[in-house]
C-alpha cells in the first residue's frame, strides 16, 4: 500500500498508512504537522496549540458553523508490537499501532474532510493516552458548546452517551522475608491478594447495573517475590477499578480506604467519574448518519475513559462513536477491520454532508423533511 495523489487522498485506508508510519506515543508534532500539511490545502485554517514540550493540539477549521469531531494524535508505546509502525493487511484486518486507538478514527475524520468542502471543525488532541493534558486546554469553536462535540474512539460503530469512571489504585504490604514453611503468619503477597478480594466484593462494586451489568476491576501489575521457597519482604499491584454512570465517588473512595490497615497501603493513582452527556446536535446527528449508511443506530456504555470526560467537565455536550472494538487496543496485534474504518469513514461524510444541507435535530429519519433544501457548493457528495 502507498498513498499517491488524487483519489488516494481520500482514502481512509491509505491515510491510515500514513499516521501509523509516524510514531506518537512520546510527542505527537510530526503527526500533527503531517495532519496540517493535509488540512491546510483543503481550506482548513490549522492552529497548532503547545500543551507540553513536544505534545501539540491541532484545530483545524472549515467554514463556519459546521460539526465537531474530536479525537487523539497519540498511542501507547510499541509495548511488544511486532512491527508497530507499518501497516498490514491480514484477512480483512488491518494491523498496526494505533490502528483502532485512535489513528484509524483519525484518518477516517480527515479522509472525510478531504472528500467534502463543507464546513468541519476537527480537534486533534494530545497526550489522551497519559493526563489528558490535551483535552483540558483544547480550544473548540463557540458553536460546540451548543451543538456538542463528536468524540472518536473504537466504540464498535455504537454510539455513547455514558461513559465509564474509573479509579486506579497501588495496594502494597511489607513483611519478613524468609522460608515459606517457617512463617508464622500470611506474607506480604497474600495480603495484597486478599485486599483486592475484598475490594471485588464490596457491595458497591460488586452490585449489577440493569442496564450495564456489574463494574469489574482489573489487576495489571503484580510484583513479588524472587524464589519459591522464600516469602516476599514485600508485594505491590496496581488495580484498575471501573465505575459505572451513578456510581457515588465518594462511598468508592471510603471502601477503597477502608482497605488500609496494618498490613496493607493503599494509594490513589488517579480518578476519574461516570459522566453522561444530555442529547446534543451532533450526536443526534451522527446518530442519523449512521442509520442510514449501516441501517441501525446502537447505543451502548463507553467502557473506557476518552476526552471526553474533560469535555464534559468544560460543559461540552458529546457522543462517542468509532470503528472497531476496544479489546484490541494497546496490544501486541492491535487490529481494524478495514471493513469498519470504511464504514466510519461513509458515515462520518454523510454527517458532514448532512449538516451542511440543513439537517435538524428532531426531524424524521427518513422522508423529505430531514435535511431540508440541499444548499450545495461542489466538491464531495454524499456516500
């Protein structure tokens, strides 16, 4: 595969290419001047915002009034990736870092910006994989603020208008080291095991949503140990607790504390809620096009953290919507379905389309009345 000229441009595929040859996981510049040497000719006004040493927002804007589409320029690390930066075709599956979180939302976002001339704000943040840096000095068009803001993460073409909260913690415990079978009493490893044990259990945590199903938490890291006849001085875990929308932060937070005693420390990495998002424009919006290039619409819960919580803390309305599944991500075979990104691709053109042609929120989905009179200007056309 190679980018060219031409039709090539507008190839989501083929941009694809392009983004995951540049690495982002530790600055996202080059990515984004790659991203402005795109826009720019395409009538877009492109500002680069500095958020830290070599981490940059990009806002690129077309015309006035047109919808927001908001996603982010860098990655995880490698982490283990055979080939991270070259991208494969594998039985329908296209293969790279970065690929479904989030550079293939990201390239159908601009290869629909380039196959239309119509109005289109697109935000490109940094550092979504680390503090959220990015999202939380992101500077939007005011019209988002009435209209809402479309966040592009692998949802699974669903949309989201909840999103899952989070707390990560680090449970550690000290002891005496020595022989397994002369120890008078549990050691540091089994402390920590029976803390989270305990934590999974909690009412609070352990109760099911009706419409979500229970929250779970997730062990990532375990470190003790050196040999196994020898108790270890000491353990540590960090675990990943995932709160569901209605979830009280506050009671999560005096379970999680109460797990500190003697034997075990607990300290609080980071949080962040459940937030929700009222009905918004261009989420009603993007609901419309997806129906009407994949005849359905889902909605299901974001289950993992995206801008756009700091979005919503700034008092943007959102919806969250992308191509592929979430499961892949950060992972040694992080894959899309070229099929999907092809899909978001239709589908994000036709909300451009559709917007710029008077489409209302409240109207039909289907019949005259949903877009109104076409108010065309060349260039593009509707998927």
């Amino acid at each position: 595969m190679s980018i060219g000229t031409g039709s090539d441009r507008t190839d989501p595929v083929a941009l694809l290419e392009r983004l995951v040859a540049v690495p982002s996981d530790r600055s996202e510049e080059a990515l984004q001047r790659l991203l402005a040497s795109l826009l720019t000719p395409a009538g877009f006004r492109v500002r680069l915002q500095p958020v830290a040493p070599g981490r940059l927002n990009l806002l690129a804007v077309r015309g006035r009034g047109g919808p927001v589409l908001c996603t982010h320029a860098d990655t995880v690390p490698p982490l283990g990736h055979p080939d991270p930066y070259r991208l494969r075709r594998t039985r329908g599956r296209l293969v790279g870092r970065g690929v479904v979180d989030a550079k293939g939302q990201l390239a159908a976002a601009v290869a629909a910006a380039l196959a239309s001339d119509r109005p289109l704000a697109l935000a490109v943040t940094a550092d979504e994989e680390g503090d959220g840096r990015g999202s939380r000095r992101l500077h939007l068009p005011a019209s988002a603020r009435r209209d809402g803001v479309l966040v592009l993460e692998p949802t699974g073409l669903a949309l989201c208008t909840e999103q899952v909260g989070f707390l990560d913690l680090e449970l550690s415990a000290r002891g005496r080291s020595g022989h397994v079978d002369g120890a008078a009493s549990p050691g540091p490893l089994e402390a920590v095991l029976e803390a989270i044990d305990v934590l999974r259990g909690h009412p609070l945590l352990a109760r099911p949503d009706p419409r979500h199903g229970p929250p779970w938490l997730r062990v990532t890291v375990i470190e003790a140990g050196d040999d196994a006849w020898r108790l270890p001085a000491r353990a540590r875990a960090l675990v990943h607790l995932a709160l569901l929308p209605g979830t009280p932060m506050e009671e999560v937070r005096r379970a999680v504390h109460g797990l500190t005693g003697p034997r075990v420390r607990v300290r609080l990495d980071d949080e962040g809620p459940p937030v929700s998002s009222p009905a918004s424009p261009v989420g009603e919006a993007a609901r419309a096009a997806l129906r009407a290039v994949t005849g359905e619409a889902p909605s299901r819960l974001m289950r993992s953290w995206t801008d756009a919580q700091h979005l919503a803390a700034r008092g943007y309305p959102w919806a969250v919507l992308g191509a592929g599944e979430l499961d892949s991500a950060h992972s040694t075979a992080e894959w899309l379905a070229e099929r999907d990104l092809r899909t978001l691709f239709r589908v994000l053109l036709r909300l451009v389309e559709d917007w710029a042609a008077g489409w209302r929120p409240g109207a039909q989905e289907s019949g005259a009345g949903l877009w109104g009179p076409p108010a065309r200007s060349g260039g593009g056309g509707r998927p």
